[in-house]
C-alpha cells in the first residue's frame, strides 16, 4: 500500500474575513437585558419617572454591547485550517480538524459550519469552542467532527462560517475563511488492511517455489549446462560454447513472476445497490460444481481435489465485515476486491495491470510492480464510475488481445445481464482463452438466495420462488459452459467478492497454473 501520509489531502488555511452587511450581529443577551428593562414599566404606573430609569437602562446595555464588540478580534486578526489526518476512503470514517488561530489579546465563543458536499457528510458539520487570546504565541483552538464518505473520486469542499461572541455574548461577529478545495476519495483502504494473513500466505508461496525448481517450457533463465541430444538449437548459448569449445545450452525455468490484469466492468448493471450478507449460509459458488457451499465447509469436486470453496489451511473462506455496508453498488465491491487482489498479487512478486471499461475505456493500466505502480493503480481506480449504459465487452477483450501479448491471469469482475441470448461478457471472455488463463466472476445477487431459502406460503411466494430459481440456473449454466472452454468461474456475493478472488488466486500460484 502506498505511503498513507502521501494520500491524505492538504492541509489549507485562510485568513477570515467579514460576512454579511454589517459584518455582525446582537447576542442572546443582549435582547435578554432589554427584556429585563421592562420591568420598570410595573412601577412606571405609579410614578412615570421609572421610564427614565428603563431607558437609563437600555442605554447602560448599549454600550455594554458596543463594549463588548470593540473586544471582539477583528476577522482579519484570524485565520482558520482545515487538517486532514487520514486518508478519505470509501465507506470508512475519516477524522477531520478546523484550528482556529487568534492573533488579538481576547479571547471568544466560537461556533464554526464546514461546508462539506453531501457524499462526505450527511449533515453540516458543526462545532463549538473557546479560543484563548494570543499571550506571546497565537491563541489556538482544533474543533474535530468525522466523515463518512459515500462516493469515490474527487470531491469539491468549501469554505467554512464562523459565528463568535465574546465574553459577556451581547455582540456577536460573522466571518468566514475560504477553505475551498478539491480531495479525493479512495476505495476502501482499510479492506486491504485485513488482508494481512494473505500477504503472509502469498510470501510464503513464493519462498517455498525458491526452493522447488521447476524447469520447464518458461522463459526465464535458470542456469547453463552441457548440450544433450534433443535440445532446441535456440536455447545453445554460443558465447559460452566458444569459451568452453564445446556446445553449452540454457536451461530455463517457469516463471514466477506473472502478469495479472484486473479488468473491471462498470457498466449499468454494475451500478445496482445491493446488501450483503456475510453471515447467512450462502457461500462462494464453487468453481468447479457450481455447488452453493455452506460457509466454512469442505468441498470435493469431480477431479478429486479440493474445490475453490474449501476451506483451506493457507486461505480463509469468509473474513467479516465490521460495519454493515449497505447501499454500495456492486461497482464499489468490485473496486474494492480489485485492490486488496492488486495488493496481494504485488507482494507476491506479479506484475498487476487494470482496464476499467463502459462504452468506452474510463481507466487503463500495463502491467507491472512496485510501490509507485500501487499507488498509480489506486489513482486509477478512486476515478473509476459506473454510467447508465451498457458496457462494451467485445471492445474490452480487443484491447485485451492487443495489448497483452504475454500469458496473463485475467480477472473479469462484472455481472450477467438476464437475457434470452447468451451475454455479450461470455462471448468476450471466451476469445481470451487460447491465450490467457481467464478468472470469470459474477457478483451474485443476494436476494436470489434468500428468496429460494424462504419455503412459499402464497402463490404470489411461489411464483417468486419459481423464477427466482430459474435464474439462479440460468447462471450456473452460463458459468458452466464457460468452464467447459477452459475458464474459471466463480459466483460470490459482494461482501465475499474480495475474498473470494484473492482465495483464487493463491490457488493459481500454488498449482503453477499459469
């Protein structure tokens, strides 16, 4: 993961400067005294000189007012910040400061209103505090409030109002402080960070491959040896068979290191809102059977070995959300899942790549490794939005074939649309396979399942029941049929949607599938 300091936004910081006509206001306080003067009007009955007395005493709270104001800072004697302390991700809560700076002898009451857009916070953020005077330092008050960002990418925040009294609150003062900037919101970083486990297992991966050879039809050079009968003319190294007068060839080894390219859909049906459920009995669908696995159980498929949805000592099956995340789309779980996979395949040594794709190309990233790439594809991926019509598929997998010309892993995250005809991503994903080896994943819908896990009780039950379950099998035999061409599939709810791949994936590096 990138330096988390480098992702929190910047620090601003504005002087104030006067709001409204008159740049201010009377205090509660201030109509509290006149409302005390009236009481001279009760003896004011019997001798009409206590109305001199009560506008004696309107006079009195007057200049306590002006008093009052003149001890008040000017706006231009303050300045306000804005602090950020953590990165804005989405889905996760974020602590934001505004530090007030007083430069004048006296100190006030302040109440501050940030003008944040609604994606970040539901309601305006509001605050109170004292701020002291400056006694041979800026006097400095830090008001704090949370946000909760529900959208990525970039967001525009404005300014923030200051309303401040002073002691005895009959003036008050209006300011504000143009705040005004752009942050961005990241996928959900704190997803990644529970994924700890899987970096672990995936450097394990890779150690226990440095002390397997492998030797094989690879390209990547392991070592030299004499020439023996069947070797390829290629693979002779003539500089060292001069030097040794004799014939010398390579010996190369499989890969470790590959190629894995993330393409994310982000067309109309990846833009339903869904609710996950992590705790029911519903569970990854299994690649191999298509077999809905109860969570946490071992599964057998046909061949004989364990299936995707086992559960198995190097992966975990099903890691709980710790908030309930309702009302992200399934485009959001995708681009979530696409970076805890990223930040697992780079820590095992692969190169990741990313496409993102509507009608058109929205986001696209080669192949390759390091921090710097992480953070170009994290970048890449807090920009990535849905649009309201259907997705190009067949343009995806033409880049695809056009541009990855190496053996790669490719994960298509993305959803069946409920046709007669079999969907354009099935098509598109097929004439990948005689080239790369293709990870298909459908976002299942919950719904579905706890529809055919009820028992009906009215007709209106059954029929429910009834095409809930035919499209339940019209997914398992599209997936079914793209398993026969060579393609892994794999169905998973949203909220199992990042473990689910990472889990395949580990499964890829240990049998060497690529």
């Amino acid at each position: 993961m990138p330096e988390i300091s480098k992702l929190v936004p910047e620090t601003v910081t504005a002087r104030a400067v006067s709001r409204g006509k008159l740049g201010g206001a009377f205090g509660p306080r201030f109509f509290l005294g006149l409302l005390l003067g009236l009481v001279w009007l009760g003896p004011a009955w019997l001798d009409v000189r206590f109305l001199y007395a009560m506008a004696l005493w309107d006079v009195l709270v007057a200049l306590a007012w002006l008093a009052d104001w003149r001890r008040l800072p000017r706006p231009q004697e303050l300045s306000v910040s804005r602090v950020w302390s953590e990165p804005l991700s989405q889905g996760a809560e974020a602590t934001v400061a505004l530090q007030v700076s007083n430069a004048s002898s006296f100190g006030f009451q302040v109440k501050l209103e940030d003008d944040l857009p609604a994606s970040l916070s539901a309601k305006v953020p509001e605050a109170e505090a004292q701020v002291p005077g400056a006694r041979g330092e800026l006097g400095v008050a830090r008001l704090t409030y949370s946000v909760e960002p529900a959208e990525r990418g970039n967001l525009r925040v404005g300014g923030a109002s200051l309303r401040y009294q002073g002691s005895l609150k009959l003036a008050e003062r209006w300011a504000g402080a143009d705040l005004a900037q752009t942050v961005r919101v990241y996928p959900n970083l704190q997803e990644s960070k529970r994924y700890a486990f899987y970096l672990i297992r995936s450097r394990q991966i890779e150690l226990e491959k440095r002390f397997k050879r492998q030797p094989g039809m690879g390209r990547e050079f392991e070592s030299l040896r004499e020439y023996r009968q069947g070797d390829e003319p290629r693979d002779v190294c003539w500089t060292a068979s001069a030097r040794r007068a004799k014939l010398i060839s390579r010996v190369y080894r499989v890969e470790r290191s590959q190629s894995v390219i993330i393409v994310v859909d982000d067309g109309r049906l990846m833009l339903a809102r869904v609710t996950p459920i992590l705790d029911s009995g519903f569970a990854i669908l299994d690649s191999k059977t298509s077999t809905a696995l109860p969570a946490r159980t071992p599964h057998t498929g046909a061949s004989g070995k364990a299936a995707v949805g086992a559960d198995r000592e190097s992966k975990i099956d099903t890691v709980q959300n710790p908030k309930s995340q309702i009302g992200l789309t399934k485009l959001d779980y995708a681009v979530t899942a696409a970076l805890s996979l990223a930040h697992v395949a780079l820590h095992s040594g692969d190169s990741v790549g990313l496409l993102a794709y509507g009608r058109k190309v929205h986001a696209r990233l080669g192949a390759a490794r390091g921090a710097s790439h992480l953070r170009a594809f994290l970048e890449r991926l807090a920009m990535v939005k849905g649009e309201l019509v259907e997705a190009d598929h067949a343009r995806a997998a033409d880049l695809l074939l056009t541009e990855q010309k190496r053996r790669s892993l490719i994960v298509w995250l993305t959803d069946l649309a409920e046709t007669a005809a079999t969907p354009e991503v099935i098509e598109s994903a097929s004439r990948l396979l005689h080239r790369h080896l293709v990870l298909f994943v459908a976002i299942g819908q919950p719904e579905l399942g706890q529809l055919v896990a009820r028992r009906p009780v009215s007709v209106e039950d059954m029929y429910r029941y009834v095409a809930a379950q035919e499209m339940i099998e019209r997914r398992e035999l599209l997936l079914r049929r793209l398993r026969e061409r060579g393609a892994m599939t794999l169905e998973v709810l949203p909220g199992q949607l990042a473990t689910g791949i990472v889990n395949q994936y580990l499964e890829v590096k240990e049998r060497s599938l690529l």
